[in-house]
C-alpha cells in the first residue's frame, strides 16, 4: 500500500492532467466555498470573473515557467539519487525520513525564497505584483510576475540539491502547495478557533490574509506556503483581527492599475521605484 502511493508521485511529474486536476480541483473548489461563507465582502473594480480572468494570466505563465523548470527538477533529483548527494542519502534516511527531509526542506525554500523577495528592494519589485492585489481571493494565490516565478524555480532547485529529494517526495509536496496556496488566499470565513489550531502547523487563511495587510510590518511576516514552523520558529509571524484587514500596498503601486495586466508585467522594469 505505501509503496504504492510512493510509486504513484514517483510518476506524477509524467501525468500532467492528473497534477492540472488538483489544480483546477483546488481552484474550483475554494471559488464555490468563497460564494458560501466569504471572508470579507470584496469591492471588485468590475466584476469577481474580470478579476479571475487577470490573475490567470498570471496563472498560466507561472505553469509555463514551472514546466520548463520541471525538466530541471526531474534532472536534478535523478542526478541526487545516481550520486547519493543530499541529505536523506547522507543519512541513509528511511523512505519517511525521506519524506519529511524532501518535503520539509522544500518548504523552507518557499519560506526563505519569499522572504528575501520581501527584504531585498530588486527583488521586491517582481513580488510586489502579488501584493498588488487589492482583492485576495483564491485566484491572488498564483498572480506571481515571470520574474517571482523563475526565482522561486532556483530556490526550489537549491534546496533539492541541498536535500537530495527523491521526485516521489517533490511530487507529494508541490501536490500539497497547489492545494494549500488555493485554501490560504481563498476569501473563505473558518471558525475562529480552527483557524488559530490549524495557524499552530499549518498556514491558515487567516494567518495568510495578515501577510497580505497593506500596512508594515504585516506585510513582511507570515512568509509560510504549507506549514506554519519557519515563520514561528525563526521570528517572523504575526497576527492580526480580520476586520483590521485591508489589502494591497501603502505605496509602491497604483491601485487603480492592479487589475492592468500590461502595466503589471512592466512595472518591475521602471524607474519610479522607492
């Protein structure tokens, strides 16, 4: 049974309707529930599916990207397992270990990637385009900018070097970020309570949506993709009541253009920066 479930990631990467189907799946599903029980009542510019159909855009060049990419992935880890070069080679990591270690350390690397998009101003600029959303939903989850997507592509590559993560546990854990990135940004209301004793492991909605207040120094916290321990652990969570929540950018961005996908896309290359 277990090694069937490590045979089938094993192949994910070679089925890619199956991988569009937790994506579309994620997506379709939080959309549904946002019309349920919303967070907050959003103030769409024109319309929630003009919205949508922006940060698609967005959606479809970061798949583009990561597919590219995903050549990369597949090569890197192959050449880990052929040299037993990584940590669960070095130490001769079960096949559990081996998943914590892959699926873990690939975690950090969204943590550390998203941190250091926040603290560094060339970086910032590309990031900034995410934040820019004035209207987070489920579809704000994958409005990166090409420049964010490909640099999130070399962390990802980094820390499977680093870990030596087998392609059965990069499966599992870019499965689980698809989903978690649908459920975090999603303007869906949880329990109070659930919320806060999912926030203890796990990135919740609520401990997202504080990353996304338009005010310092919300914004530089709360860095998570899948799990909660890099942001408790190393300094950098924060909360923060949802009626207190506004969203975008206190300067950096015109808000009436974060719905523009041509000025979007450029607006890392011009001069007006802070």
């Amino acid at each position: 049974m277990f090694q069937n479930i490590i045979d089938h990631f094993q192949t994910l990467e070679q089925r890619p309707f199956e991988r569009m189907a937790f994506l579309v799946g994620g997506l379709l599903f939080f959309w549904i529930l946002e019309g349920a029980i919303p967070l907050i009542q959003m103030n769409y510019k024109k319309t929630k599916l003009k919205h949508a159909a922006v940060n698609f855009v967005f959606t479809v060049i970061h798949l583009i990207i990561h597919t590219f990419l995903a050549i990369f992935i597949i090569k890197l880890s192959d050449w880990c397992k052929d040299v037993q070069f990584g940590l669960v080679y070095w130490t001769n990591a079960g096949i559990v270990a081996t998943i914590l270690i892959g699926v873990l350390s690939l975690d950090f690397s969204s943590w550390l990637v998203h941190l250091l998009m926040h603290k560094n101003k060339f970086l910032w600029r590309f990031h900034l385009i995410h934040h820019s959303d004035t209207n987070v939903d489920v579809t704000t989850g994958l409005r990166h900018h090409p420049g964010d997507s490909l640099l999130r592509g070399i962390f990802f590559l980094l820390l499977i070097f680093v870990s030596g993560a087998p392609m059965y546990s990069v499966m599992m854990y870019q499965t689980l970020v698809v989903i978690a990135t649908a459920f975090t940004h999603a303007n869906i209301k949880l329990n109070e309570s659930v919320d806060k004793f999912l926030s203890y492991f796990l990135i919740s909605p609520n401990m997202h949506k504080v990353h996304h207040h338009w005010k310092q120094p919300y914004t530089d916290s709360n860095y998570g993709a899948v799990f909660s321990i890099w942001d408790r652990f190393l300094g950098t969570f924060s909360h923060l009541e949802v009626k207190e929540l506004k969203y975008g950018l206190d300067r950096y961005y015109n808000e009436e253009k974060d719905e523009d996908v041509k000025e979007l896309l450029v607006h890392p290359f011009m001069k007006h920066h802070d």
